[in-house]
C-alpha cells in the first residue's frame, strides 16, 4: 500500500507535494519536495560538455527541500569552475545535481536534471538559459522566455 510519503508514480504532481529521481543504475536515488523555484533548459557550453549533450534541462529547488536517500557513497562531484559542483553517479555516470556558490540565490538551490526524475514535478520549463551559446545543430526552438 502506497502510504502518504509514497504515492504512486501516477498520481498527477498536482496532487504530490515531491517528485523521486535517480541516477541510471539506480544506486543513487533523491526526492525533492515541492514547490521548486524555476525549470528551464541551459545552452551553456559547461553543461552541454558535461552532459555530452545539446542542452541540458533542469529544475531549481531550494538546497534544503533536496534529500539524496540512497547512495550517498556513490554520488560523487565535479568541481567544473570554482565553486560550481555537478553531481554524478560514480557508477553509471549519470549526471544529477547543480551546485553553485556564483551568485547569491544560487548558493541556496539545488539545480536537478528533470530527466533524472522518474515522478512528474510541479512546473514545465518555461525559458532557455545562455540561449546564445547554443550549438548550430539544433532544430528550431521556441525562445520566448530568454533566461540567465
Ligand atoms: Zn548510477
Ligand atoms: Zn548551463
């Protein structure tokens, strides 16, 4: 039986107040509760080298809502400027979290990459970050909510 701290997966995030997540093979395992702070997808040169990928999408939670539960030993950082850390898994690599000390609302958040979630969470990106910095290569995009 689910209990209240564990609802099912189906249930619209309207009616959760948290959203699971983990890392591919599963050893590392989070839950942020709701509400976050702001979702977008990031063109950024360091989060599309570190992701090996065209953009990378994340969504913002204040740092104290942010509890990894499982695999704390396996979920390790990178430092990839001074005082940013991201986040992987050791074992599948799986890029998770976004830390930063670069500006001061930063320091308190805790940025998650939405693929990572295996729950709906409360709010679809709604702009793009460093959406100057994006690679050639990608389709159209919509860009009405330029970001930074
Ligand atoms: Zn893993
Ligand atoms: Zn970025």
């Amino acid at each position: 039986m689910p209990t209240a701290d564990t609802p099912p997966p189906s249930s619209p995030a309207s009616v959760r107040n948290e959203a699971h997540g983990r890392c591919m093979c599963g050893r590392v395992k989070f839950v942020a509760r709701f509400p976050s702070r702001m979702a977008a997808h990031c063109h950024c040169e360091s989060c599309r080298r570190s992701h090996s990928a065209g953009f990378v999408t994340w969504i913002g939670f204040p740092s104290d809502q942010v509890v990894v539960l499982e695999g704390e030993q396996d979920h390790v950082s990178y430092e990839s400027s001074p005082g940013t850390q991201r986040t992987f898994c050791r074992v599948c690599g799986t890029k998770l979290f976004f830390r930063s000390t670069r500006t001061e609302r930063w320091a308190k958040e805790t940025h998650i990459a939405l693929a990572a979630f295996d729950d709906p969470v409360d709010r679809a990106p709604s702009g793009h970050a460093f959406y100057e910095e994006h690679v050639p290569w990608l389709p159209f995009m919509q860009v009405d909510q330029p970001d930074a």
